[in-house]
C-alpha cells in the first residue's frame, strides 16, 4: 500500500463550533452601595475633625510666630529708646490717661515698622498683626489680633520696671466681637470723618487696663505696677475686676498664646496666667 493511500476509508472530521456568550455586566446590588456609603461617611467622620485640627494647629504656629515677631520687634524698640516701649496712651502721672484713639494705634504700629517692616494691620489683613485665625479680621477699621498689658504700653514703664521679665506677658489675643466689647456696636458704616467721635472710642483700645486710676489708696493703684483679679476666676474678691472678657482664652482648644516681654510665646490656659493676686503673669512688680 503505497502512502497516498494509508487510510483508504474516508476520515470524519468533526469541529465543535463555539458560540460566545455577552459577558453578563457586573453592578452593585443595592445592599452593596448603601455599604459603600457607610464606609465612606465612617471615614470622613473620622478624618474629616483631623483635618479641621491640623488646620487649626497650623493657624496656630503662624500666630504664634507673628506674636514672637512683634515681640521681638518691641525689644529692638526698647534698646535704641532707652528700655521704654512704644505707647497707645500716655499718663500725666496721676492717673489721667490720654484718649484711647485710631491715631494712638496708628503711631504704635507705625513706631515698630522700622524693626518689624510690616504695614499697619488695617492696610494688610494677612500681616504679622494678624491671628489667621481671628474671627473678627474683616471687621471694618479692625487694626490687628492682639491686646497689649496696659502696664506695658499704656503708662511710662519700661525694662528697667520689670521685675520678672520672663514672666510678665506683654500680649495676647483680642477678643472677638470686638466690637460689642467695647462698646461701638454697631460699627458706623461707612467710615465717618476722622472728626468723628467714633475714632477717638474704646473700639482702638490697644489695651488691657484694669488697674485703678482713681482711689490711690488701692493696692491695684496705677503706679504699684497690678492688676485686679479678674472676676472669672476669683469672683468673691472685693477688688476684682471683669476684664477677661477683653481677651480671648479659648481660641485654641481652650487655651491661647501670650507673648512676653523677654521675647518667648506660650499657649497657655488663662487661669495659668493669674494663678493669685500675689501669684500672677500680668504684674510688673
């Protein structure tokens, strides 16, 4: 059998045709999604209060930087005037305290641009007069974040005054709603002419000052360098005085940044700040 013809019956062939089928298309099922769903809304519960806290942390810093910033400043200040710091009032020496006035913070700001090279803060709202997270930064006339110790800056004191200058504050932050607390609400829109009352107002007081300018026979009298416990915290005392409200001590997690006069910042709980009448951060004797 020659090898044409090897296999002499025929041969079956057989081929199995496949059909392809669509592929069946893949969906959540409504259980699936709402799953979906709660997973997200866990997560972004759980981040989203880290978010907002890192936020805060960082506003934090640049305010803490700018109150360091200011200090330091006024320590320059202070070594090519003889130890004195610049002033938003001024006393006659018995008590008489000139006008608190937009011209009085305009000149304060002004005095310390030489060392710190910043505008006023009513010109630049994101400059280092600002706590970026201030509530009341847009406020009309609004001149910056932070309240100087009236010991400092509303009477003739200066380095030589000082007794602890590592533990006296010099700044800290303003109040919000400044505005009601001082008394100007509602604020005069548009602006008035500088002839007008409004500017010379407790609205541009740049100071704490709650030290008795009246009765010399006080222990808090001006010029014995304290200042009256403040009510909050010691409510029974017969000399206390309601001035906390002026300074804002929540802002940051119930606690706020206070600088001082050597030129360090701190974020401390008020009640830190006026432990005792003989015991305190705010007197200068």
């Amino acid at each position: 059998m020659d090898s044409h013809n090897r296999y002499p019956y025929p041969v079956l062939v057989s081929f199995k045709v496949c059909t392809r089928h669509p592929k069946t298309a893949l969906a959540f099922t409504l259980i699936e999604l709402l799953v979906v769903i709660a997973i997200i809304a866990v997560l972004a519960a759980i981040l989203l209060p880290v978010f907002a806290q890192a936020k805060m942390a960082a506003k934090k810093t640049v305010c803490m930087s700018n109150l360091k910033q200011i200090q330091t400043s006024i320590i320059m200040y202070g070594t090519d005037f003889d130890g004195y710091f610049p002033r938003v009032q001024e006393s006659d020496g018995n008590g008489t305290w000139t006008v608190v006035s937009w011209f009085a913070v305009h000149f304060y700001q002004e005095a310390l641009q030489p060392y710190i090279d910043q505008q006023r803060g009513t010109t630049d709202k994101l400059n280092v007069w600002w706590d970026p997270a201030d509530p009341s930064k847009n406020m009309p006339y609004m001149w910056g974040s932070f309240i100087d110790n009236g010991l400092l800056t509303c009477d003739n004191n200066g380095e030589a005054n000082i007794e602890n200058p590592s533990n006296t504050i010099y700044s800290g932050l303003r109040a919000k709603d400044w505005d009601v607390q001082s008394g100007t609400a509602p604020l005069p829109v548009p602006a008035p002419p500088l002839s007008d009352q409004f500017w010379t107002s407790e609205y541009f007081d740049f100071g704490i000052d709650p030290y008795e300018k009246v009765d010399k026979t006080s222990p808090y009298w001006w010029s014995n360098g304290k200042i009256f416990p403040p009510c909050s915290l010691f409510p029974n005392d017969p000399y206390c005085a309601d001035w906390q409200p002026l300074v804002d001590t929540q802002r940051y997690a119930g606690k706020a940044p206070y600088s001082f006069f050597d030129g360090h910042v701190k974020i401390l709980p008020f009640a830190a700040t006026y432990r005792a009448s003989n015991d305190n951060m705010w007197w200068i004797h």
